[in-house]
C-alpha cells in the first residue's frame, strides 16, 4: 500500500477539525509528501544507477557535469528569490524583516560570504598584534585563511595563509617571527611574503622565485584596528584618511570624538561559539536596547533607557544611552556617565562605556553557528586595579552569556515552519532595518564575484 494512503488512514477528516488543527494536518500532509518524494527520489537514484552502468563513462561524465552546471544554476536563482523577497524601500513602519531563509538555507550562506565579506574592508585585529617588527598573528574568514605580519624594518603586510608549493597552511596562532617555514615541505618565505628557500627543486624548469611568493591582501590600520580589504588583489599602503572614509564615511570623525582611539590599553580577549547564523547576533545588538529590561536586568539597571536614541550613516549605525549617576562614595562604576555603541557593516560593534571600550567582531562559521571575539580595552591609569577589571568583566560575561542563550533561542525559531518574516518596531529598530538594507545592496546590486 502507497506509504502516504497507509499513514492517512490514521489522520482525521480535514473537514470536521478546527482551523488551528486543520493547519497542523496539514504540515503533518506536507512531511508525508517529503517522505514520499524522498523514498521515489531514492528509488529513482538506484535505477539511475543501473541505467548509467550500461552507458559510456565519458558520456556519463559530460552528463554529470550538465547536471552540476543546471544545478548551480538553480541554486542561483533560488538565491536570488530568496533575497527579492525582502523590499529595502518599504519604509520601516510598513516593512517586514527578511525571510528566515536568510538565516538558514546553506546556499544562502555561501552567497552572502562572497558578496557581503570579501569585499570591502573588514576588521582582523587589533594594533598590540603587531606592534614591533616579527610580530604577527593569523585567522579566518569563510573559507580565507590569512597571516598578518610587521616585517623586520617594521613595514606591515597581510598575506593568504597558504603555502605556493602544495597548499599547506603556513603559519599557525600568533606571536615573533623571523620567517614563515611550511611545516610540510619546509619552503621558508620572509615576512613580507617573498619566496626565500624552496627546497628540492633541483631539476624544475620555468621557475621564477620572485613569482612564487605569498599572495598578498591589501591591509590597513585604522586607530587600534587592523583591517584587510579581500576583494582587492594588492598590498599597496592605503592612507588613513582613506581608510576611514571607505570604512566609515562620515561616522569615522564621529567615532574619534567619542573615544574611539588608540589611547586605551589592551587587556584582554573573550571568545564564543553561538549556535546561531551570524546575523542573529547582529540583529540582537541592533534592536535599540528593545530586549535589555526583559533580558539584560543587571545591565538595565545602570542604563537610563529612556535616552537610548540611534543614528544612522552610510555604513555604521551609532546608538547612545546615559547611564545612571552614581554616588560619589560608589567606587565601582563600570558604565559611566553615558554608553555609546557603535555597529559598523557588516559584523563589527564597538562599544564604549566609562573608562571601558570592548570590541565584538561576529564571524561566520555556516549557517547556523557563528563565532563572537571580544577585545577589551581600559583607560591606562585603572590598568593596576585588578578588582575593578574582574568585577567589569565578570559583568560583561553575564550579558555574553545571556545574550547566548537569547540568540540560540532566536535561530530554533527561524527554523520552525510557523515563521518566516516578522516586523520592525518603527521608532527603536531603525538601526536593524538600515543593516538590513545594507545586507540587500550587497546582495543584489554586486556583480557576481569570487576572491581570488
């Protein structure tokens, strides 16, 4: 008996039930049909099989290769419906938020990588990385592996993390070196990325050494950030001022006004793995302190929410909120007098409260995991008071973990079949819709590219 008639037997008639169970019969129908279509889909496949056993491997080859072609192209267009059904020109009062598919589907995903984070400039670190000459660190972004380095006359370089002989990773962590030796087969590079020994080539013909060095990527810094530019093949030295407009535009003197600088002193990093898409954590952060009183309690309670207001520029949205005075007697003051958080498109926030500046840069790990790196930063003269920075960063760590759980909340949500697209509250989400927006133009007005 047909496997979708056999379980039908057991469901109710649709006719006699309620609405609201009617609609659950209806998903339970459509898991069915998935069954179904998965067990023709597999019965399909071995025939397949059997059909293409008997053919010529070269034809076989060539349709194999049709098929991945017409499947890419179907994934494309897939794609692109999926991010046509968001309409940046709505305004926010009328709009609706992007579909859950922007958080979930996997094709989505790979899309967005190529589009949104390997152009443009993107923050990599931090200056104290790379202070002296050999210093250096590496990382991560999508599928780029890199390795930012200050070479011995103190020149800074970033470069793809990959050895030119056989592909191996070259570097590893961070710290002092004085060169770059793949741990494969030992071809050694200097820091600034030429080819200095390749060994065992005796016999190689049409080799040029000066051809064979690291591929360089185009790094700048920008007060105490280090930035690489992934969509530019070159390493040429950007000025500041440059930097900061493409970056930042008109918020950057904005940024620099509010203690936005390199007069702090680095204290530390935090690192998390959230179980949601990276832009979960975004949206979270851009919501205008709307789930700070129901979520956030310990924090609320030093914040005046009533003041939270939010700007808007080309590419940062900047939210401010004043903190609550103390006592002069209090000693521990980890707020200050007023919160000034910054998000800079497309995964950097910044945040700078009393003496205090921390830095979060959310990483995509796939479509449903991202990873969050926090850098602290404290005014030189409370460097010494080490119960001051515990009790700060033991405060810090309890809105990281809530904030955790409330993402994590959010993805399982996403990807329930009872959502796909929800609303803005007009007059605090402004700064969730503008990152929106920003997510839109990347998406759909950038020519098809792929680094490298």
């Amino acid at each position: 008996m047909d496997v979708k008639m056999l379980l039908l037997q057991k469901l109710p008639v649709l006719n006699n039930l309620p609405e609201s169970h009617r609609t659950q019969s209806h998903i339970i129908n459509k898991s069915i049909n998935q069954s179904k279509s998965s067990f023709d889909m597999n019965h399909n496949r071995r025939r397949s099989h059997q059909i293409h056993s008997n053919v010529n491997s070269s034809d076989y080859s060539f349709q194999e290769f049709r098929c991945d072609e017409e499947s890419s192209k179907n994934r494309s267009r897939k794609v692109e419906r999926m991010v046509g059904e968001f309409n940046p020109k709505t305004p926010v009062e009328e709009a609706f938020t992007p579909p859950s598919s922007w958080y979930t589907d996997p094709n989505f995903y790979d899309f967005e990588l190529n589009r949104v984070f390997y152009t443009g400039w993107q923050v990599v670190g931090y200056t104290e990385q790379i202070k002296e000459p050999h210093d250096y660190f590496t990382g991560r972004l999508g599928n780029i592996e890199y390795v930012v380095s200050r070479d011995e006359k103190g020149m800074l370089h970033a470069f793809h993390n990959v050895c030119r002989h056989h592909a191996s990773l070259l570097a590893a962590g961070a710290g002092k070196k004085s060169c770059f030796v793949c741990p494969y087969h030992g071809w050694t590079y200097g820091l600034d990325g030429t080819l200095v020994k390749a060994t065992r080539i005796t016999g190689i013909k049409n080799f040029k050494a000066n051809e064979m060095g690291l591929v360089p990527l185009r790094v700048a810094i920008w007060g105490p950030f280090v930035l690489i530019n992934f969509g530019v093949k070159s390493n040429d030295s950007p000025n500041l001022k440059g930097v900061g407009n493409e970056w930042l535009g008109d918020a950057a003197e904005i940024m620099s006004a509010n203690g936005v600088d390199t007069s702090l002193k680095y204290v530390c990093r935090r690192t998390y793995m959230l179980e949601c898409n990276w832009k979960v954590f975004c949206d979270n952060y851009l919501d205008g302190g709307y789930h700070v009183p129901y979520a956030h309690k310990g924090l609320a309670s030093g914040l005046q929410l009533d003041s939270y207001s939010t700007e808007m520029y080309e590419k940062v949205s900047i939210q401010s909120c004043n903190g609550i005075s103390r006592d002069s007697g209090e000693e521990f003051d980890r707020l200050g007098r007023k919160a000034f958080y910054a998000f800079v498109y497309p995964n950097f926030m910044i945040n700078r409260y009393g003496p205090w500046m921390d830095t979060n840069l959310v990483l995509p790990m796939g479509p449903w995991k991202c990873q969050v790196i926090f850098d602290y930063f404290l005014d030189g003269s409370l460097m010494g008071d080490s119960d001051f920075i515990g009790k700060s960063l033991q405060d810090s760590e309890r809105v990281q973990e809530e904030d955790i759980t409330l993402c994590k909340a959010v993805q399982h949500g996403l990807e329930s079949p009872a959502y796909n697209v929800g609303r803005y509250s007009p007059s605090i989400e402004m700064a969730m819709h503008h990152f929106h927006c920003l997510l839109h133009q990347n998406l759909s007005t950038f020519q098809n590219h792929h680094h490298m």
